[in-house]
C-alpha cells in the first residue's frame, strides 16, 4: 500500500539527517478506507471488540507501522513492521477469526477492498433455498429478476372491529444492506393481498435479519403492532394474523 511506503520512507529520512541512528524507534498510523466483503454476505464484522459493520461495509481502518533503526547514520539497518487488523467474521451462529496485512490488501480502482470467504465447515448455505439464488438481490435497476421476487406471498389481517387501517414498514438489523423504511398504507380490515417482495437489498440469506412490521389503527382504539420474520413469511407463503383491538378508555 502506497501509505505504508510513505511511513517507511518517513523514518530513513528522519535518520540520515540524526547524527546517530540507533536504535531509534518510529510509530506512524494514518487511516485507509477499505471496502471488507465476505462469501456469504450479511456477516457482522468486529474489529477491537466492536462491530464496525456488516458486509459488504465501507469503513475506516488504522494503519500502524513501526520502524526501527538499528544501524548509524553512514550504515542504516531499517526494519519496517506493520500492526495487523485482527478481525472476526460472524455469520449465522459461525465466529471465524482472521488476521489481515494491511500492507497485503488489494487496491481496485484506487480503492482498497478486502474479501473474506468462509471457511469453516460448519457453516452451509440453507438448503431451502434454491441453488444460485442465495445471494440474489432485490434491486431497482432489474426488477423481477430474482426468483425471491418472483415468489408470490399472500397478505391477510383482520381485527375486531373492523374498518382498522393497516401500515406496514421494514424493521432491519442490517441497515447498511437493507435499509428501514417509513410506514405504507395498505388498507383497512378485512385486508388481503396477494404480492411480491419487492424491498431492495433484500436477498433469501439475509431475510433473516428483517421483518415486516404491521400496525392497526382505529379511532378510539389504542393502535397494536406485530412484526414477521421475512424469511419465515418466504417459508410459509404468508403474512396473516388477527388483531383484537382494545378500546382507549382515554
């Protein structure tokens, strides 16, 4: 990477204008902006003990190199070490622990991106879902293309009394794959609907990490919501339930 070079270069020039190199001991740290991936996607990356994202995920990372002259001034002997990022990938109960070079990660395009793939035998693609279609995303520019937007999920709610007007809105844990949305209007009780998930970002492998959250309103009744796991509606071809609303003694 261009910016370990410059550190290195940084600290032989410090020496050969000292009157004595050694050992002296240098430690510079800038930050990188590198794009980390991972086959499969939607899994949470820690660093240090935090969760800086989940992939793919654009974020800033430090760079720490420490140089160490042993020689003089007339014989410099310069050893340049770089800290590496010491990771950990989780997706779907599997924890894998990698440790990456930052001087070793690839640059595309001016821009360093890292790609991890998992490794660990435990971790399998659901067999649910049809081959090729794990990773599929929903997106704006080819709709219709996936098979999950394709499957056809039926919409039913009911509330006592009827005439309630129903909302729904996507909840995500993963904001910076599938993004959350304002409530929609769909309609008032008895409501059904037969539709496509057309949510973007949306994949068969992450909908775990997303739901449909629908609320009730009605006049002089105190509003009710309930959320559904998009996967498990994906897996039971629905969306349904019955709302008894309660009257607001207020």
């Amino acid at each position: 990477m261009k910016k370990i070079s410059a550190i290195a270069v940084l600290v032989l020039t410090t020496c050969l204008f000292a009157v004595s190199c050694g050992p002296i001991t240098s430690t510079v740290t800038s930050n990188a902006q590198v794009l980390i991936t991972s086959e499969p996607a939607g899994a949470v990356v820690m660093f240090e003990g935090n969760a800086i994202g989940t992939t793919p995920c654009s974020v800033s990372m430090p760079v720490t190199a420490t140089a160490v002259n042993h020689g003089s001034v007339f014989k410099p002997s310069i050893v340049t070490t770089v800290k590496p990022w010491e990771l950990q990938f989780i997706k779907d109960g599997v924890t894998e622990n990698v440790s990456v070079d930052p001087s070793a990660v690839p640059v595309q395009n001016g821009q360093s991106i890292y790609n991890y793939v998992f490794t660990n035998a435990a971790y399998m693609y659901d067999p649910t879902i049809m081959a090729g279609e794990a990773d599929n995303m929903v997106s704006r520019d080819n709709p219709g293309q996936t098979a999950l937007e394709r499957t056809i999920i039926r919409w039913y709610f009911d509330s006592d009394p009827r005439g309630a007007r129903v909302f729904w809105r996507v909840v995500s844990s993963i904001p910076q794959v599938v993004k959350n949305t304002n409530e929609q209007y769909l309609g008032t009780t008895p409501f059904e609907e037969t539709r496509a998930f057309n949510i973007l970002g949306l994949t068969y492998e992450n909908s775990r990490d997303v739901q449909i959250e629908v609320k009730m309103s009605r006049n002089g009744y105190m509003d009710q919501v309930k959320r559904f796991n998009v996967r498990q509606a994906i897996d039971q071809q629905e969306i349904s339930s019955f709302f008894d609303l309660v009257k607001d003694e207020e």
